[in-house]
C-alpha cells in the first residue's frame, strides 16, 4: 500500500519539484537527526569507558547505534509511521486529532495522550538547541595549539552569543535564508558521510557491526551499565520525530528519498568511521602502553588543516537544526491553541507567500530563557546529554499508543494484527525510555519537569474553560425561544450588522442578552457566529461556513478551520456574504464577544492555587480580536463575574 501510494505521489509531482522539496526537506527535516554524530557516540562509548574499553564494547556500542537507526527511525518511522497522516500532516497532535475522530466519545484517552506528547516536546525543543549548537562550539577545542584559547568559558559564551542570535532573528522570520537551509546541510552529510568512509578504509572490519549479535552481547554482559549505555545510544535517533511532524510541509515521497538517498548512509557511514577511528586508537594505545582516552572522535577524524571548516559548517548545521525546532514549536503550540489546549496567544505571519511561516513571541522568548539556564547550568554538552534522551523517548511512547488506536479503530485492523505490529515497537519504545529514566539524577529531571508544567497548564485550561463553559450553559436561553419572544416584543432597532461570537450558536449569546438587557436594542441584522476547529489540517473554502437561518432577525453562521489554519473572521463572513449575495457592509458592522471576569473561590471549582493559574493564563492570554483577524475599533465586550 506504501509503496503504490509512493507511486502515484512521484507520477503527480513533477520531478524539478520533487527535487526542490526533498532538498528543502534534508535542511529542515534532518537536522535534528543529522547533527547527533557531534556527541552521541562519545557519550555513549564514555559511559562504559570509565574503567577501560575494549575492542567488543566498541563494537558492541557501535552495533546498538546503527540498529538503532534501523528499528527505530526506518522501519518504525519512515516505513509505518509515515502511512499514518492526517490528510498529509502528521506530528503527535495530528495523530492525537486521528485517534480522537476514530474514538468518538471515547476519545479523552487520545486527547491525554496528545496533551503528554505535546509536554513533552517542549523539553525537546529546550535541549536541541542548547546541546546541539554547544557541541558544534566544543569543536573548537579540538583546533591543535587553540585548546588554552578556547577555553570552557570561551565556549560557554560563543554559544550564548550564537543562541540569542538565533532567537533574535525569529521575529524577521527565515524565508529569506531557508533557502540556504536545504544546500547546507547536503554539504554536511555528504562531508560527515566522507569522513566515516575515510576512515573505514583504515579498519574494514568495523563492518562486522553491522550484525547485531554484537550490540547483543554487549547488553547481555554489562548489566545495569548496559542500560546507562542504551540511553545514551538513544541519542543516535533524536529527531526522528520530525520526520512524521513534517510531512504537511514536504510530503511523504521527498522525506522517504531524502533519508534512504543521503541522509540514512551518511548517518552510518559516519557512525562507522568513529568507531573505526576509536578502534584504532585503541589498539595504538595498547601498543604504546598507553591508557586510552574517550575523546570527541568526530572532529578528530578531520584532518587538521580541515577541521576549522569541519566546525564551521557544524555550526551552521546544528543553528539549521535548532531552527528547525523553533519553528515546530511555533507550529505545535499553533495546533494546540486550536484544538483548545493551551489558551491564545499571538501568533504572527512573517511570509507573505509560506503560511507555515510564524512567530510566536511569548514561545520564543520563553525557549530563550529556557535554552540560556540549561546551557549555563549544565555548562558541557557531555552532562547536557543526560538530559535529552526522556523527552525524546516518552514522545515516542505516547506516538507509539496513538498509532495502535488509529490502525485499530480508524483502519480497522484486528486487535491480534494490530497487537503484533504496534508491541513491537512499543517495547523498543518502552526499553529505551527506561533506558533513559536511569539517567534522571544525571539531567533527565529537565524535560520531565518541563513537561510537567506544561501538563499542569494544560490541564488547568481545560478545566477552567470547562468551568466557565458549564456556568455560560447554565445561565443560557435558547436562541429558538428568545427569536420567538423578540418577534412578539420587537425591541428598538438599529441600523447595520451585529455579529455576536460564541461557542454554542444554539443558545442565545451572553453578549447578545446583556445587549439587549442594558442597551435596550437589537440591530437590523444579526449573525450568531461560532467558529469549531476540525479534525484535520485545513478546511475547502466551500466547506468553511454553515448558514442556517433562524428568522428574519437572526441567522446562524458557523465558520470551521483546520487546526493549521488561522481564523480571519471578517474576511470569511465577507465571503460568504458575497457567495449569498448578501451584504456584509465593514462600516456598519459590529463585533459583541462574551468576556467574563473571573473570580476565584477555595470553597467552589479548582483549588485556589490552580484558580490564579487559570486567571493569569486569560489575562495573559491574546485578545479575541487579534486572534480571530477583527478590527479592534469594531468590537464591544460585555459579560458577567464567574467563580472558578
């Protein structure tokens, strides 16, 4: 079925475009991914170097690094995991938005899960940038007669330097240099691919590895430290994730190519070629009778006259990597604020062209501070890695359980078939997430407390909305019955449009009753407008509004977008006018929105401590008006007092 759905994309795409999105697809899909030979197997093989190594912990290190990337990112990610999108997009919310449609009234269980895998995201992107520009920035050390000049301290603040650049220019937006983001990183794995090989030439039999009876052994004869091991083999697969995450943006076939093509046989011609270069030293440590010395084996395979370049282009490569996070956090938290999960914020195009293109201040200014303590804190990537593996790993759980409810219950597969494609992948999933929770002294605790505090601000969203929703259900009166009462009491009318916002069309607005309560009037025409957010990415223009008239002095209009989309309020009730022939004059329309005032309470709803989260949460919160594209000067705000 994958491969004749791959089929068909490549006879529709024209190849000059396939060729532009798999490029575009290496720069910003890869990254992550593709910046991991920097520390992973360093600080894999220093885990089990600290009382010696031999030739078989090299091997056996080197074998569970490559199998890795084998079970883990082609067969779980780009083989099965790429078949389940939601209408082209996937990420965990796009699968979480899947499996709540399978479950229907069932599907709380599916939104927990998306609310944990989104947690846990964010303390991804906290450490990606962090790890992956301060690792690039070691390199320099590696510079024979610059190791004194490059000091810990030296490096400490080129990457600050490098870091607060980076979050600074997200506000111009990178249309401008994304161009640049595909070429380079073609240039980097093509030039780490060429290292491994260099060096392999040196040691051919480091192709035995290939088998994994190696990585096997190694885990069967080292017990506890085996797993201290496993967890920082882990590292070998982080960003996997994006290549689900991205696919809205370049499609299954490109990223297929990309990986298959470049990406994967540069990943392991390169892990090849460390452990290569360390077996060597190894047996030139034994001869010379020397102890040996886990060292960053990856710039040290670069010839010295080239190594200044090798760390020039590793920091661009690790500040694309870092972007390419950014900018998922930016579309996560977009998701998550459509789909009800986290309040609104501000959310800003910088491209005129690229609606994928957006700036989320608060998100990043927040990732800032977040990135700088974690690079001051932990001060080397070495004791930063600790921290990377849970965030990654739990992600990969939570993707893993959505998985099964969608082929379950939206393919309709059999429990038994099911179960025997999706448990494998669970225990690899579960293995090294417990792999990785031996490490949580050591670092670990950064992403889980992340998540934590995002779970925690999640959860009292939700349950602060729900307690407003209920009060707003209770003081409610049903639209039907108060047309029918104004019909035999008309009010005071008054030229133009009022369109009245709320989440339940079927009741009359609060705004609308306190309108009609203190001002005493009712407008010549009257729309009732909802907006719902679907189920899947984007919605058709000709599905977007649901008219359905009351009288003659109201009409419903119910306006539902994707949950990659951006409401713009005005402009699709313009349309719609248009295509109902109707007018919709701008001058003489105005906007009512609910907009109570919350009031906390020991005694009643959520405890008092969650009762002040939740209200600095919608005081914080970005203005309806801005969110949904209405002009401020058009708008009124009435409401009431509510105990949360």
């Amino acid at each position: 079925m994958t491969s004749a759905t791959d089929s068909i994309v490549a006879k529709a795409t024209p190849h000059p475009a396939l060729v532009a999105l798999t490029i575009g697809a290496i720069g910003v899909v890869f990254g992550d991914i593709g910046t991991s030979p920097l520390y992973a197997f360093r600080e894999a093989l220093n885990l089990t170097a600290k009382d010696g190594l031999d030739p078989g912990e090299i091997l056996g290190v080197l074998s569970l690094a490559i199998w890795s990337l084998i079970l883990v990112v082609t067969v779980k990610y780009v083989i099965f995991l790429m078949r389940a999108d939601n209408q082209g997009e996937g990420g965990v919310l796009a699968l979480t938005a899947l499996a709540r449609r399978a479950l229907g009234k069932r599907s709380l269980i599916a939104l927990v899960l998306g609310a944990a895998g989104a947690s846990l995201f964010y303390g991804d992107a906290l450490i990606t940038p962090a790890l992956s520009v301060l690792s690039a920035v070691e390199g320099l050390k590696t510079i024979p007669g610059l190791g004194d000049v490059f000091s810990d301290s030296v490096i400490l603040g080129v990457t600050i330097v490098i870091l607060v650049a980076l979050f600074f220019i997200q506000s111009r937006g990178t249309a401008s240099v994304s161009a640049l983001f595909g070429p380079v990183c073609i240039v980097w794995f093509l030039a780490i691919g060429a290292l491994g090989l260099w060096h392999i030439t040196d040691e051919p039999s480091i192709l035995r590895v290939i088998s994994p009876h190696y990585g096997a052994i190694f885990l069967a004869t080292h017990g506890v430290t085996g797993l201290f091991v496993l967890g920082a083999v882990f590292l070998t697969v982080t960003g996997a994730e994006a290549l689900t995450a991205d696919m809205g943006h370049f499609g299954v076939l490109p990223i297929r190519i990309g990986w298959f093509v470049l990406v994967f046989p540069c990943l392991i011609l390169n892990y090849l070629g460390q452990g290569a270069y360390a077996l060597s030293a190894l047996e030139a440590a034994a001869a010379a009778g020397k102890p040996f010395v886990n060292q960053d084996w990856f710039f040290l395979m670069a010839p010295e006259g080239l190594r200044p370049w090798l760390i020039g282009l590793a920091m661009m490569a690790t500040v694309i990597a870092s972007q390419a996070v950014i900018t998922g956090a930016y579309s996560l938290t977009q998701q998550a604020i459509q789909l009800g999960l986290l309040p609104r914020l501000r959310i800003r195009q910088t491209s005129a062209t690229q609606a994928g293109q957006i700036y989320l201040p608060s998100i990043n200014w927040l990732l800032l501070v977040g990135v700088l303590v974690l690079v001051i804190q932990f001060r080397t990537s070495s004791a930063m890695a600790a921290a990377y593996g849970i965030a990654v790993t739990g992600t990969m759980v939570v993707t893993t359980l959505l998985a099964y409810i969608v082929v379950r219950h939206r393919w309709n597969w059999g429990r038994p078939l099911a179960l025997a494609v999706i448990l494998p992948f669970l225990t690899l999933d579960l293995i090294f997430f417990g792999a990785n929770i031996l490490r949580v002294i050591e670092g670990g605790w950064v992403p889980l407390v992340v998540a934590a505090v995002i779970g925690l601000v999640i959860y009292t969203w939700n349950r602060g909305r729900g307690i407003v929703r209920a009060f707003e259900l209770r003081q409610s009166v049903p639209l039907a019955d108060l047309a029918a009462a104004l019909a035999k009491r008309p009010p005071e009318r008054v030229e133009g449009t009022a369109v009245f916002l709320t989440a339940n069309p079927d009741s009359a607005p609060g705004a609308l009753l306190h309108n009609l309560k203190h001002n005493k009037v009712l407008h010549e025409k009257n729309l009732i407008c909802s907006i719902r957010t679907a189920d899947r990415p984007s919605v058709e223009q000709d599905e977007r509004a649901e008219i359905r008239p009351v009288d003659a002095n109201f009409t419903i209009i119910v306006l539902t977008y994707g949950f990659m989309e951006s409401p713009d309020v005005p402009r699709d009730l313009g349309l719609e006018a248009v295509s109902h022939k109707k007018s919709l004059n701008p001058a003489k329309t105005s906007y009512f929105i609910g907009r109570n005032t919350i009031k906390p309470a020991a005694d009643q709803g959520m405890p008092l401590w969650q009762d002040r989260i939740f209200m600095f949460l919608q005081r914080n919160a970005s203005d309806p008006t801005d969110f949904l594209k209405i002009p401020p000067g058009k708008v009124l705000e009435l409401g009431e007092q509510v105990t949360v």
